[in-house]
C-alpha cells in the first residue's frame, strides 16, 4: 500500500504532526482534503519515485533536525516548524529562531 505525504495547508498549533504527516492508503482512494488527527485542510505533496529514498521535512523535523529555507536577504522559511515556532526567521530577530531546547536532548 503507497504511503503518501500531506502538508497542512494552514496553521495547525494543536497537531503534533503538523507541518507535514505521512499516510497510507491505497492508490485508487481520493486523496485527503483534511487532516485526520485535526481538521485542518491538507493537501498530498508530490512524492519521489520509490527507487531513490528522500526524506521530507517531516522526517528531518521528527529527528531533531531544523531545515531553514532562504527566502530573501536575511530572512528564512523554517520548513520544519514545531508548534510555537515562527515560520519565518529574521537574523535580526532573535525571537525568531528555532526553539533549540525542544530538539536537543541528552
């Protein structure tokens, strides 16, 4: 059965898996429209081929990592937002960052 990934299409502070979940379902279903754990609306992100393993910014979130995306001079988009934290980095904002106490653990 394929597994497919889905990304909140809004804000979700109540979902622990919020920005992105992955779900199995068989190929001929209709894909989800919203996320089963919340109710927020979803939307199926395009996934590689099977042959070639990616991991998605879920999986990176869900292992401690933090990906930031440049978006323009200065400013990032943290891809793998946990609730709490800002979507958007400004290095001239320190309460933008990453909130590393909830991804480093002895």
């Amino acid at each position: 059965m394929p597994t497919y990934t889905y990304r909140h299409l809004s804000e979700s502070p109540g979902c622990d898996r919020a920005p992105c979940f992955e779900w199995e379902q068989v190929a001929r279903d209709l894909p989800l429209t919203v996320c089963p754990f919340c109710g927020v609306p979803v939307e199926r992100e395009l996934s590689p081929s099977m042959i070639k393993k990616r991991n998605f910014d879920c999986e990176l979130r869900d292992k401690g990592f933090t990906k930031l995306v440049r978006v323009d001079d200065g400013i990032f988009e943290n891809v793998t937002r946990r609730p709490g934290e800002a979507k958007y980095v400004d290095r001239r904002k320190p309460e933008t960052l990453p909130i590393l106490e909830k991804t480093i653990k002895d």
